[in-house]
C-alpha cells in the first residue's frame, strides 16, 4: 500500500499517550528522534570498517549505505521512537570467573532470546501509535541496518559510554534495545550528552584490550565477538584471556558505576535459567546435537550452533587449570569438526602443560564514539 504521512491532531499529548504504553509493556525508557538526527554516523562507520573493526562481520559492510542514514532505510520516515528494556541481573555476574570448571554465559543469553519478548511488545506498541495517530510503522529489533546506540542517544535515552554500549542515569547499560519508525511527525527529544567523565572502569575491565582508545571498540579483540560472531579459530595469542566465559563478555557493562541506578528486568522470561548459570564444562564438553538443542533451546546460544560452542568449551577447558577436565578436552579433539577438533587439542596441551604466549595491547588517545 502506498506510504502516507501525516501530523497528528496533538503531536505532544500523542507521544505522551505512547510513553505511557511503553510504560505498561515494561520498556523503561523512551525517546523520539527524526531519522537525520545523527549525520556522523556514516563516516564513523566507514571509519570503523576502513580500519577492519568489524572482523569477519561482514553484514556491517553489506547494508552500511542503510546504516550510517536511517532516513535511507525507509525515506518516508519522520520519527524514530527508540525504546530501551532492562535486563539487568541480580547479581554481579564477574563472580563466575572465578569458577573456572565452570562457564560464563553472558547475562543476556541465560534467558529467553530477546528478539522473542522485546519485538511483540514493540509490535504492540506499534499497533497502538497507529489506532491512536494513524500514519505508518516499521519495527526493528537488531534485526535490520539500524544504529540503535546513536539513534538512542539523539532521542535523549542515554549516551554511548567509553565501552561503546549505551547507558543512561535512570537505568544503567543492562538494556536492550529496539525502534518504531514512523510516517507520523512526533517532537523529538533533546540527545543526551555524554557524561563519562574520567571513569575509565569500563576499559580498564576488559580483558583482552578490545578498545584501542575510549568509545572506541576492535571487535577482533573482544571477546563477546570471538565466541559468538567469529567462526574460525580464535588467535592462540588471545585464547588464554578468555578464560571460562563460553558465550559472551559482561565485564565492561558490570564495571560501569552508572548501574547503581539499574532497574530490575520486568519480563520473567528475560531471568536466567538455572541450567545456564555456571554450568559445568565437563556436562557441555559431553553434549552431542539433540543435547545442545535441549538445553539451549529458546536462547541466543543456541544460534551459533553446537561446534562453534563446543569450541569455545574447549578454550575453557583449557584455561581451567583442571586435569580433571583432561577427558573432556580429548573428546573435543576426537569431533569431526576441524576448528572444534583443534580447539580441543589445544586444550589437551594446556592441560598437560603446554605454554601459550598471552598478550594485551594498550589504549590510545581519545578518539570519536564507535559506530557499533
């Protein structure tokens, strides 16, 4: 059907009545920019492309034309409602690091695949703006060209810390986020400035260096990019530093001071399942592909697929110090997968005393906020 846009009767009691729904559908935040609201965007993102930051991400090149201008994604776009859902843990979730028979899974992936609960409540949300103001609608939920982050911070919800995520003083960085375009002409909100400040917990947590300079990240050396985006081998030099975490990396988002304001996660889905909280790397080295299934089923880690978990199994195991896991990490080495197979070698020779050089790169100078 033909694309309409329009001005709504009362523009500010309309966006007050949607800040309301987002209220009730568990969002904790809301704002509203126009699509041209971030005009550096583009070349931060050729930037970070030149500099090959994006690793084997290859989809960032692809549609980076729709990335680096919203207005581009859908021209007749007047308004993005940019809307942020706390996810934030109980607990701080660096205390399973020291459990190295254990694994780390990120906060986000112990529960429910948020694509699941935040998309239909946005959808929801996207019904009601249309029955009240008319006009048109697109949803998206990191599923499409979009740069939520920067999109966020010109609608006033928080600024991209030094770690590149987004975190604002009413909620923290535990969010995750999702937009509404819209044909309608809503006001927008005033961007949120950075306020930082000298903190520089963020970077000094990370482990393997993944900022080469404040608000600035290399996904080549961060860790939530090698276990879960990156499919070959992990650099020899950088498995060591991964140390049990499996399935991503919350150290820069548990450092941040801001998260003394977190609020706690409306939906119980988003809550961890007991089976995905420190569970033990012998059970996961044993699991074959109905197992994997099963117990990840319904969650992000099941997205990448058994033999690119079971690698990063192995790269725990050898780390663990654990002869007891020996076992485990042969069977690893015995998979038909090759970079499973050899993942799992390399743990058989951590265990049995072979060295690898570790390495941490520096940070550098202040440089402009990551694209990502």
């Amino acid at each position: 059907m033909p694309t309409s846009t329009s001005e709504p009767a009362d523009p500010a009691a309309l966006k007050a009545g949607l800040a309301g729904q987002a209220a009730a559908e568990g969002f904790c935040a809301m704002g509203v920019t126009s699509p041209g609201a971030i005009p550096e965007a583009g070349a931060r993102l050729a930037g970070f492309l030149a500099a090959g930051h994006h690793g084997t991400m290859g989809w960032m090149e692809r549609r980076a034309d729709w990335r680096g201008d919203p207005a581009a994604l859908w021209p007749a776009a007047r308004a993005v409602v940019m809307l942020a859902e706390s996810y934030a843990p109980g607990d701080d979730p660096r205390a399973s690091l020291g459990r190295p028979a254990a694994g780390a899974i990120s906060v986000y992936a112990r529960g429910r695949d948020y694509h699941d609960t935040v998309k239909p409540r946005l959808k929801r949300l996207a019904r009601w703006l249309v029955a009240a103001g008319g006009g048109e609608v697109k949803v998206f939920v990191d599923t499409a060209p979009v740069m939520e982050k920067p999109l966020a911070q010109a609608a006033g919800l928080g600024w991209q810390g030094k770690h590149t995520n987004l975190l604002g003083r009413g909620f923290g960085n535990w969010v995750f986020l999702g937009a509404i375009f819209t044909t309608l002409a809503l006001p927008p909100d005033a961007p949120e400035p950075e306020r930082c400040g000298s903190c520089t917990a963020c970077l000094d947590a990370c482990p393997t260096a993944a900022f080469p300079a404040p608000f600035r990240l290399d996904a080549r050396r961060c860790i939530s990019y090698l276990t879960i985006e990156h499919a070959g081998p992990v650099d020899p030099v950088l498995r060591p530093l991964l140390g049990n975490r499996i399935f991503g990396c919350d150290d820069c988002l548990a450092a941040c001071p801001w998260n003394k304001f977190a609020v706690a996660a409306r939906d119980i889905r988003l809550a961890a399942r007991a089976e995905l909280v420190e569970p033990p790397l012998a059970a996961l080295a044993g699991l074959d592909e109905a197992g994997f299934r099963a117990r990840f089923a319904g969650t992000p880690v099941r997205r990448i697929g058994r033999a690119r978990f079971l690698r990063n199994v192995a790269y725990a195991i050898g780390n663990s110090g654990d002869p007891g896991l020996l076992a485990a990490a042969a069977r690893l080495a015995a998979e038909p997968d090759p970079v499973l197979a050899e993942a799992g070698a390399w743990a058989v020779a951590r265990l049995r005393g072979g060295g690898v050089r570790e390495g941490r790169e520096g940070a550098s100078p202040t440089a402009p906020p990551s694209p990502i």
